[in-house]
C-alpha cells in the first residue's frame, strides 16, 4: 500500500507517529532498540509499536510473528471491504482513540481526591493502541471470529469513530471523569 498520501489531522501528534521511510521503516520488525537514549523511543515505527502492544499479555505475549500475520490478514480484509488503504485506517484509527484528558488520583489512604491532568502526545498514542489491542482481545475471546476480523472491525469503528468500538467507548469514559473533576 502506498505511504504517499497519508494524512495525519492531529497536528500535536505528527512528530510522534512515524511510517514514513526518512523515519523510520515500515516493516514492524526492525530488531531496534529504541530505549537506550533519551527520547529515542518516538523513532520506532508505528506498526512496530502497534504489534508490541498488541502481544501484552495472554496467550499471544512474546510471539511477534504470529501478531505480524495477524496484522496483516486485518489489513487484507480492511482493504477488501473499504478499498482504502489499511496504513491511513490504522492512523485514523489511533488518533480517534486518544484521549486528550486524563486523571490522576492524589492521596493516600484516607482522603484521595481526582485531578484532570493533560496527555503527553506519545503516551496518548501508547494509551489509544492499549486500548484498541484491549477491545481486540476481549472481542476476540471465546468466540467463532478470528481475531485478525475482530481487528479489522474495532480499527474500522475507531476510525469512524463509533461508540461500537471499545477504544472510543473507554476514551469517551475517561475524558468524562477528567471533565468532572477539574
């Protein structure tokens, strides 16, 4: 699919969201490691960090390979029911599941109390690919669908932005309770 004309509409998340060749590769096993210096890890490629999060946990956690061929079956049958390109789905996809607020609980023991606090930009793609790879694998549990269809339907509803996804559903949560407690 071509890269060339793939649009990001959040511009406090354009330096953070890497696909193009000049930034990084498109490939999600690049064998980089991205924790060594300060503020290196904005450099991994987007795909790369959307299939580690995706293998947190459970019975997929540690198979790269198995979640790259599952990335790419949703990305096949993203491409055969909307004709658009998977990468712009996948883009649309996170930057719809952000959340903008978030809230922080202070205190201890006795007296806690909620403050609304503002998302960094890359933690707020690292929060919307946690909770789409989340919504994935609890749509995906005991049930006859494939998990690479239940991807493709939560990435196609984050990015139309339905309340069917569970990502847009768990961002709407925490923006309300950030918004109630300024």
């Amino acid at each position: 699919w071509p890269i060339d004309d793939i649009k990001i509409n959040d511009p406090s998340l354009i330096n953070y969201i890497f696909y193009h060749k000049n930034f990084g590769l498109i490939q999600p096993h690049t064998s980089g490691s991205y924790d060594k210096h300060p503020f290196k890890k904005i450099y991994c490629p987007l795909l790369e960090r959307f299939v580690c999060s995706f293998m947190l946990g459970g019975r997929n956690s540690g198979k790269k390979l198995q979640t790259i061929r599952i990335l790419e079956k949703a990305f096949h049958l993203l491409y055969l029911s909307t004709g658009l390109n998977p990468l712009q789905i996948l883009i649309g996809a996170i930057i719809n599941a952000t959340p903008i607020e978030d809230y922080l609980v202070l205190g201890s023991k006795g007296r806690k109390t909620i403050e609304s606090v503002d998302v960094s930009p890359y933690r707020r793609i690292s929060q919307a690919m946690y909770l789409i790879s989340t919504g994935v694998r609890k749509a995906a549990f005991k049930t006859c669908k494939g998990i690479s269809e239940c991807l493709c339907d939560e990435l196609l509803n984050a990015y139309k932005n339905s309340q069917n996804s569970y990502a847009i559903r768990k961002k709407t949560e925490i923006e309300k309770i950030a918004i109630s407690n300024r």
